[in-house]
C-alpha cells in the first residue's frame, strides 16, 4: 500500500515540471521577443539619427560650396555645387546634395542614407554682408552721454520699423559702457557666452533687451582689390584743392592735406572711385576729403588716419546713403582710426584691428565694424538698414542659411 502512494506521488511530479518548463519557455520567448524588438528598434534609431546627421553634413558641406565659389570672379551661377553618394567621415552613412537657384535666392537639397533610413533637410541660402549692426565691435563699444541709436532705411524712406543692435563679441567686464542718457532703440548683445550685467556697463541707458549672442559674425581680413595701378605717388593737397575722379582710382602711397592760407581739399568726383593708401592719411587743420554729389568713395587703408581739429570726411549735401563712403582696414596688425566730419557724417567702417573714434558736427549715418569704437559725436547715431542687401561684388559678403526644413520640400 505505501508503495503505491509513493508510486502516484512520484507520478504527479511531471506534470507540474512540464508546466514549469512552458512557463519558463513562455518567459524565455518574450524576453528574446523583447530583447529582438529592442534591438531592431535600436538599429533603427541609430541609423535614422546617422542619415540625419549625414543630410545636415551635406548642407554643411553645400553651404562652403557657394562659399567658396564666392571668391572666383566673375561670380557665376551656371553650375552650383552637387555630389552624390558621398561618404560621412567614420560611419556607414552617405549624403547626396544638390543647389538650386529660387525666386529667394538658392534652394539647397541634402538627402542623408544610413542603412535603410533615409533622411532629407532643405534650406534657403541669402547673402549676407559685413555691416549687419548698427554697431559691432571685438572689444570695447562706448557711447557719450545723450546719445540716440536709431535705424531708417535709404532704400525706403517708408520704412520706419528698422531693426537695430549694437553689439561686442567680448564678454570682459565693462566691454560697453553706455553713459547717462543713451538711448538705444533696439538691442545690445554681448559676446557668447557673457553675461550682460557685467559686460555692459549702464549708466542710465534706456535699450531694448541685452543677451549674450548664440554665434560670433564672422570677421573676415579685408584687402584691396589687385586691379588698381600703383600710383607710386602720395595725394598731396597743401592750401589747395586736387580733385580725384574714377580714372584716377589706384593704389597711393599717403594722403597729405595741409592749411597754409586756405585749407587742402580733397574732392572725388565723377563717379565711383577707389583707393587703396598704403601710408597714413592725414588731414590737417580744417581741411577736409569731400564726396561730391553723384560720387562714391571706397577707401582701403593699409596704416593710420589722422584728422585735425575741425577737418572732416564729408559728403557734399549730405546724403543718407550710407554706401556713398566706404573705409576698410586692410592691415593685421593694429591700426587707429581718428575720423571726424565738419558736419553730418556718413558712411561705413570696416576695421575690425583698428580702434576707431568718431567725431561730427551732427548726426552721423551709416555702420561700423572696429576692434574698439568710441562715438564722441555731439549728435545722434543712425544704422542704415539697406546696407543689408547686398549682392555677389560687395566686400565681405558670403551665404548663410535663411530658413531650414527637414521632410518634403516645403520652404
């Protein structure tokens, strides 16, 4: 009798290690299910962020490109970047781009492939110019007491809703100092990185928002064109006029106004002219460079300017135009940059190695790049908001993303 109890005791255990085995098989599919699934999506989100990165790679790559295109002239359009299949340094991925001219400028196409994901993004690419602030500076920016910081646009008298910043790219303490009274109808941005309260010195200053940039504008080093005749001679103007007309446009050696009974006046006229002074320009008591009506200036200066007292660079009837005179430092090393103007001032600088002081008997219009610029002017400070459209053959310019989509093309 015990043996049989034994019997169907011993028997009873196989069922029970039979539905032990399918739980622990059942138990053993999921996990395997699961750890499958997680895996294939793993493999998925890798090769998706992989073509993602590849299709941003192929815009990047676009975008230097037409950058680079930019320096051959003539500039021309006929045939755009594009590349196919191009492997993405230390992956498996692959970008293919292709850019097209649009109504807004040019369309680029980027399409990035990593295993079965394939990614597209496009972006809208504009030119962009050197003269973007109002004001922009590498270090020190300083406005005198009661001094307004505007915007109007020479392009469309209309237009009253100009977007205006001042700005510098250092983060230092004190970098601007904005004294009592100063107004600035728009905003004052710091380097990247900084903060505002200490970067900014405010001494009562009424602004828009400060912040610190998410991006440095680039810099780029200025030369002078290669086509100008060297001249082998200075401009010399003592207690006389000279006038200077397109055909004399051409590389000099200095620029010498000086009073004897009357003061030395240099005048362009004609046209469009251009020079490149490899020496200090010097202006000497009251005398003055004037830009006649109709004329335009663009001036490279390898050294100095030196104005004296009550001498200036002034535009005849002065005109709101701010490209009407142009001034870029073309050297590497520190260059100082004393600007004055008899009355209204007008025009643009571009020195970002140069410390500049401004000094007018008026309001002054335009835009400045320097290392450091201080605005000693007994008027106000106007940023001439058409300075933002440019085109292929102005200094400096290069392409920048506008607008940026990813999926089908919907910019």
């Amino acid at each position: 009798m015990n043996r049989l109890l034994q019997s169907k005791k011993r028997g009873s255990a196989i069922p029970l290690a039979l539905v032990a085995v399918m739980v622990l098989l059942a138990m053993g599919t999921g996990l395997l299910s699961l750890g499958l699934n997680s895996r294939i999506y793993s493999v998925r989100t890798t090769s998706d962020i992989a073509a993602r990165c590849a299709a941003d790679a192929g815009l990047t790559v676009a975008l230097f490109e037409m950058n680079e295109k930019l320096k051959v002239e003539p500039w021309s359009d006929s045939v755009l970047p594009t590349a196919i299949n191009q492997e993405l340094s230390n992956c498996d991925a692959t970008f293919s781009y292709k850019v097209e001219p649009s109504t807004s400028g040019y369309v680029v196409e980027s399409i990035g492939k990593s295993g079965q994901a394939e990614k597209q993004v496009y972006a809208t690419l504009e030119l962009q110019g050197l003269f973007e602030h109002a004001i922009l500076t590498k270090e020190t920016l300083t406005l005198k007491s009661g001094t307004l910081v505007d915007g109007y646009n020479s392009l469309d008298p209309l237009d009253t809703d100009a977007d205006v910043d001042i700005g510098s790219q250092s983060i230092l303490d004190d970098s601007i100092v904005l004294n009592s009274g100063v107004t600035v109808d728009g905003d004052v941005v710091v380097g990247v990185g900084g903060n505002p309260d200490t970067a900014i010195k405010d001494l009562g200053a009424t602004t828009g928002d400060k912040y610190a940039a998410t991006g440095e504008d680039p810099l780029p080093q200025i030369t002078a064109p290669t086509n100008l005749f060297n001249m082998g001679k200075a401009i010399s103007a003592h207690g006389k006029t000279v006038t200077i007309v397109p055909a004399d446009s051409g590389t000099y050696t200095r620029i010498v106004l000086k009073q004897t009974v009357t003061p030395g006046v240099l005048e362009i006229s004609g046209g469009d002219v251009v020079l490149h002074i490899t020496g200090d320009i010097n202006l000497g008591q009251s005398c003055e460079i004037i830009v006649k009506d109709g004329s335009t200036l663009t001036l490279y200066a390898d050294a100095d300017i030196h104005c004296g007292n009550d001498s200036g660079i002034n535009t005849e009837c002065p005109t709101k135009e701010a490209a009407t005179f142009q001034l870029y430092a073309t050297s590497q090393s520190t260059q100082y940059f004393d600007v004055k103007a008899k009355s209204e001032w007008t025009g643009v600088i571009y020195a970002p190695n140069a410390d500049v002081d401004l000094y007018a008997n008026g309001d002054a219009y335009g835009s400045i790049v320097a290392h450091g610029f201080e605005f000693k002017a007994g008027g106000n400070y106007h940023y001439d908001e058409a300075l933002r459209k440019v085109d292929v053959d102005d200094e400096g310019v290069r392409f920048v993303v506008k607008r940026w989509h990813e999926g089908n093309y919907g910019l």
